[in-house]
C-alpha cells in the first residue's frame, strides 16, 4: 500500500491483485450525494472532489430511487476518463435477467457505455450467497456482464455480518472486491470485519474497500468519543485499496481533501490507542447498528425476503412513495 504522497495530493493504491489499476486511498460515497441541497450542490461536491484527487465513485442502482446515478452521470460529463466508476446491483437474491435491466438502467443513468466495477448491493441475509450463487443467479449477470465489456471488475458489499461475507468468499466466486465496513469501533466488536474479513482479502489479492470510516452517520464523532479526522485516518490507515464515505455537503469534501492530500498512515501504537479508546463503546454495537438491528437493513432487500420495514427509516419512507423496482406490492405507512 502507498506510504504517503505530496502535500496536494492523494495517494493511489493497486486495485487489489490488479496491480496496473490504481486507486485513489480515499473515495467519494454515492448514498450521501443524493442528500446534497440540490443537483448543482452535489455536482460541484463531485467536481472539487475529482480536482482534490479523488478518482473512484461510489454508487447504487437503488440509492435515493435512482437520483443519485442521474446526478453522478451529470456530474461526470467529460470527466468520466478521470474516475474510477463503480455502481451496485439491487436483485437482492433475485434472478440474472433482473440484474441485466438494472444494468442497464444505471449505464443510462451514468450516461457511459461501462463500470469500472459492479458489485451486489448489500448481502445481508444468512441465504443470500446461495440465491447469488444458484443457476440464473445473479452471478450469472455478473460474468456475462463482464464478457460483453460492461463492466471491467466485479464484486459485493454488505455491513451486517462478516460470516455471511466469507460464505459469499466460499462460493468459489471469482471477486474483484469487497465492501465492508471498517472504523475504530469495528475492530474490537464480535463481528468484525477488520479481524475476520479483511485478512482473508488480504490473502487472496481482493480489492478491500472500506466503507462507514465514522460509523455510518457520524454518532460517535457527535458524541466526542473521536474526531472525524481519528476515524478517517484509521480507517484509511488498514491494509485497504480505498476508503469510501459520504460528503453531502461542500465542507465535508473540503475537509476530506485535507486529510487525504498529503496522507501518511497512522503509526502501529496510534491505531491501537484508538481501538483501545473506542473499545468501550465497540461492545454493545451501539455506534454499529447496521450490524446489530434493522435500522439499515436496506428496504429492498427485506420486500424480497418477506420481512418488515423499518418505516421509520428515509429510504423506506422513500420505497413506499415509488412505484417501481421490486415489482412487488409496497406496503403502506401504517396509521398512527
């Protein structure tokens, strides 16, 4: 991995065992661009992140109904050479020719004719590599995809559990990469993807992408436990390709830019000294509850698999408004 760079830019890492493509160690999140004020926000947010060294996007076919893609293919008008483009996959277990229409989608949407990557969005169900696996499954979509030059890499991501990412490992799958979350709070809580995971990555020449550096939206960070530049420097510091996180406003990108620019991984000690800090707070999950309750467990994603929503969260709130995707019926709020 890189050990530092210049003071105005970002260092760049090997995308995994693919060691000719080069990544930038920090990376714009696509969920948190569709909260941007407005589209001329968030465009410039991907703009002054292009000029600041940022060279790989994050997005989904699902994130905000599909407004983040449309925005990010906006933004990328005559830039597209300069980014590495990655988008999700939303069949949530469901079948390759599903997958094939969302890819499609979200090329229009893009406004290119390839992704760099493509990954499944969000396994997080104990059967969900089996459903991915099975005949006509979604890994179906994934190679064809890649034989017709669609996409170059591919890969999943998920942020509840790391057995289930290495029963996805166990499929024999040929992945590019794998997203998962990674932060101070992480290392030292049962199910860690930092102990469990990211080795076994490590090992095999997988691209580690790290996402969710403040624990998803920020509490500890809120609550003085740590400060944003803590948690983004450790979790840029791990063996990673990249770090992925959200920047919906101007500021946020300009202080990322800042602690990117000029990068030099923290010490061994510092590390641990901030493991150890976050140690107490790792145990009970309370600044992970994407791991540990259904607060983030995409809407989606429970529809597919027959469980309830959460309807209190914004992209359920969101699902229940639209009338497409899943193509099944979309519960309504309940009464109050």
């Amino acid at each position: 991995m890189a050990q530092g760079s210049s003071p105005d830019t970002i260092p760049v890492r090997p995308f995994g065992r693919h060691s000719d493509v080069k990544i930038s160690a920090l990376a714009l999140g696509g969920h948190h661009i569709g909260d941007a004020e407005d589209e001329q926000t968030a465009i410039q947010i991907m703009s002054e992140a292009i000029d600041g060294g940022m060279n790989f996007f994050d997005n989904c076919w699902e994130y905000h109904r599909g407004k983040t893609e449309d925005w990010m293919g906006k933004a990328l008008k005559g830039k597209r050479d300069r980014v590495f483009l990655m988008t999700k996959v939303c069949t949530h277990g469901r079948d390759q020719d599903l997958a094939m229409k969302m890819l499609e989608q979200s090329l229009r949407r893009l406004q290119t004719d390839h992704l760099d990557l493509w990954q499944i969005h969000g396994v997080t169900f104990d059967n969900d590599p089996q459903l991915f696996i099975r005949p006509r499954g979604a890994a179906e979509a994934l190679r064809k995809a890649k034989e017709q030059g669609k996409v170059r890499f591919v890969g999943f991501t998920g942020h509840k559990d790391p057995r289930i990412h290495l029963a996805m490992l166990a499929t024999g799958f040929a992945f590019d990469s794998v997203q998962m979350p990674l932060n101070p709070f992480d290392a030292t809580f049962a199910h860690s993807f930092e102990t469990q995971v990211l080795p076994e990555l490590n090992r095999r020449g997988i691209a580690a992408l790290g996402m969710k550096p403040i624990a998803g939206h920020g509490e500890p960070i809120q609550k003085g436990v740590l400060s944003a530049e803590e948690a983004l420097r450790y979790a840029m510091s791990l063996p990673v390709t990249t770090t992925i996180t959200g920047m919906e406003k101007l500021e946020i990108v300009r202080q990322n830019l800042k602690i990117a620019q000029g990068f030099k991984p923290l010490e061994k000690s510092e590390m641990q000294a901030l493991r150890e800090r976050c140690r107490q707070f790792a145990g009970d999950g309370r600044f992970e509850l994407y791991k540990t309750s259904i607060k983030y467990d995409n809407p989606e994603a429970r529809l597919v698999h027959d469980f309830p929503l959460d309807d209190k969260s914004k992209e359920a709130q969101e699902i229940m408004r639209a009338t497409e995707n899943t193509g099944k019926p979309f519960p309504k709020p309940q009464e109050k």
